[in-house]
C-alpha cells in the first residue's frame, strides 16, 4: 500500500477523505483506514482512483501488503473463520482484519495461538458439525474478551456471599419484561463482580452463553442466539452455576462433565423439586390452567414452565407458544463495532 501517494494525489487535487468518500461511495471511516495505511486498497477501489485520477495506472495503486497473505481476508476468514465469527460485527472486511489484529496481537491469521484452546475440547463435537473449530471458537472469545475490556472495566472482585444472598431475585427478574433482561442481568453481576458480556452471535457455532475466567476475573458471555426470554434466563443461570461450583480451571472454559449438574442446578431454581411429580400427574391432561397454577406456586412466568417441560418433551412447543416470552434480540451490544470505533479515535482526520 503507499498511503502517502495517495494522500498526495488528494492534496494536489484540493480533496479530502470526506470528498473521496463521496465519489467512491466508501464511508469516511473506510477512506481514513485506507489513507493513513490501516486497511488494504482493494482491486475495486484501485479500479476506482485510476478512474478518479486518470493519470495513474493500476500497478501503481496495486500495494505491496495486497499481495501478501495476512492483509488477505479470505485467508483470514480460511485460518479462522474471520466472516463467521465477526458476521454481526456491521465492520467493513478491512476493519474486521485490523479489529482482529488489534485483539489477537496478531500480523497474519497463521500466527494465531488460542489462549483457551485446551479446555473448549467439549465444543468442538458440535463446532465440526456446523463446520468451525476450536482454534476459531478459541478466535472468538478472545477477540470478546478484548473488545469487552476496551469498553469497560474489567471486575476481578467475585463475591460468593453476595452471589448467594442475591441469587433468589433472578427468579423474580426471569418474570419481568424481556426489554429489562439485559439491565437485570447486567446489575446482578456487577453486584458481585462478574463481568457480563452481550455479544452478537457466533452464527455456525453451537455456543449460547459461556464463562471463562482471565487473569483472575469471569467472564460471563451471553450472546444473541436466542428466540424466548425463559431460555436466556436458563443459560444464565446455568453459566453462574458453573462459576459457583468452582468448575472453570485458571484460563478456560467449563468442561463438560460440569454442564449436566449445572443445568439440575438451575432447572431445580426455577420450578423445584416437584416438577417431576407435575409432569407425571398432568403428561395427558396439559392445559394452561395447570401450568398457571404451577407457575404461581413457584413464583416464575408460564414460560419458564413451558420451556422446561417442552425441553422434556412433555408439552407441545406450539401449543402453548403464545405463554412464552420472546427475546428482545434489539437490546443486545454490538460490542465489535463499538470496540472498533474507539480504537481508531484519532484516524478519522488527514
């Protein structure tokens, strides 16, 4: 790339980067990364200023770093899975490499060493099924966990007795409307020091929420696979168990043996130790009557109820649809895009 050819080639002309934007249709933010050497000029945009600067050839806008791999998104996207797993990021494909530059501490995709690879093995059934591997899946979260501490401040101050002491108001917040999960969710953790993170989608992979522990702080992820607001509250639940019982080890995931006891843990939460009993007296006479009464008694949303005896194969999904919540999939962050924009403060001027 020679940015500074075309820094000279818009000053000749009396241009800026917001008139280039204008004729090329590209944003200001694009044309900064480009005339300041942050992103690649691509053969589209090179075919453009040969255009816009007719004295100019192609070669001489076909920059070095084009030719070369790292600058190369779709051998990024090859190494790991770079359109997938920044697919909701709204960042241009050059702004996507140098995000991931800046989070992994990476120049080339090759280079890549996951921090978590060891204990993310229980994904990687799932992951090859839908065509991603742990070493992306790896990409991920560093690439959340980097983009969450840019944003915010990062707690390390877990506190066990305040988990215990607020742990019975989930049940009322799991009832409230979906808009407010995010501030409900947000306010549990910050009172006893876990770090939430509300990340767009991994769209291939099988994740939903995660916690993972870094230099002594958790991590929370909670992402926007979602369609009912009972199944958000669940996997929130159950990632908190994780870290209440102790089963992430010093920079990892939880493992696998540790899933089925959290989700008893966080099933028993919400509808007790008698919802087998209710299942049994009721598998053939299923009505909403019953299931409001159940959910009076323990205090949570007729949702919650359907969603677990639908998980049990007990009630029918479309039956009872409409006593579920939907998710409210707009209030999640976009914390890739806000995360670059702060970064690259300072770029968008000549």
């Amino acid at each position: 790339m020679n940015p500074s050819k075309l820094k000279i080639e818009l000053a000749k002309r009396g241009m800026n980067n917001r008139d280039l934007a204008s004729k090329t249709g590209y944003s200001e933010k694009q044309i900064s990364l480009i005339v300041n050497g942050k992103a690649p000029i691509s053969k589209s945009f090179a075919n453009q200023l040969v255009f816009l600067f007719p004295e100019t050839t192609l070669n001489e806008w076909d920059q070095e770093n084009r030719k070369c791999e790292t600058d190369d998104f779709s051998f990024w996207d090859k190494e790991i899975s770079l359109s997938k797993i920044l697919k909701n990021s709204d960042l241009q494909p050059e702004e996507e490499i140098l995000l991931a530059k800046s989070a992994l501490k990476i120049a080339s995709p090759s280079a890549y060493v996951p921090s978590v690879s060891a204990n993310i093995a229980h994904f990687q059934k799932e992951n090859r099924k839908n065509g991603i591997d742990s070493r992306s899946l790896s990409a991920w979260i560093d690439i959340c966990l980097f983009c969450y501490g840019t944003i915010n401040k990062i707690r390390s101050d877990f506190h066990e007795e305040l988990f215990d002491k607020y742990l019975p108001l989930i049940k009322g917040f799991s009832s409230e409307d979906p808009s407010l999960t995010n501030k409900y969710m947000s306010m549990f953790c910050q009172t006893v020091g876990i770090n939430v993170i509300f990340v767009p989608s991994f769209p291939t992979s099988f994740v939903r929420g995660l916690v993972t522990k870094k230099d002594g702080a958790y991590f929370l992820f909670i992402t926007t696979r979602y369609e009912t607001n009972e199944f958000l509250w669940f996997t929130f639940l159950h990632e908190l168990y994780h870290i209440k019982n102790g089963d992430l080890s010093d920079n990892g995931i939880s493992l696998t043996e540790a899933d089925d006891n959290a989700s008893a843990l966080a099933k028993k939460y919400f509808v007790g130790t008698d919802f087998e009993e209710f299942k049994e007296k009721n598998k053939n006479n299923l009505t909403e009557n019953n299931i409001q009464r159940f959910s009076r008694e323990h205090g949570i949303s007729p949702g919650m109820t359907i969603t677990f005896l639908w998980h049990d194969k007990v009630a029918n999904y479309q039956k009872f649809h409409y006593l579920i919540s939907k998710a409210d999939a707009s209030s999640k962050d976009n914390i890739f895009k806000e995360c670059f924009e702060k970064i690259t403060i300072g770029q968008s001027e000549l």
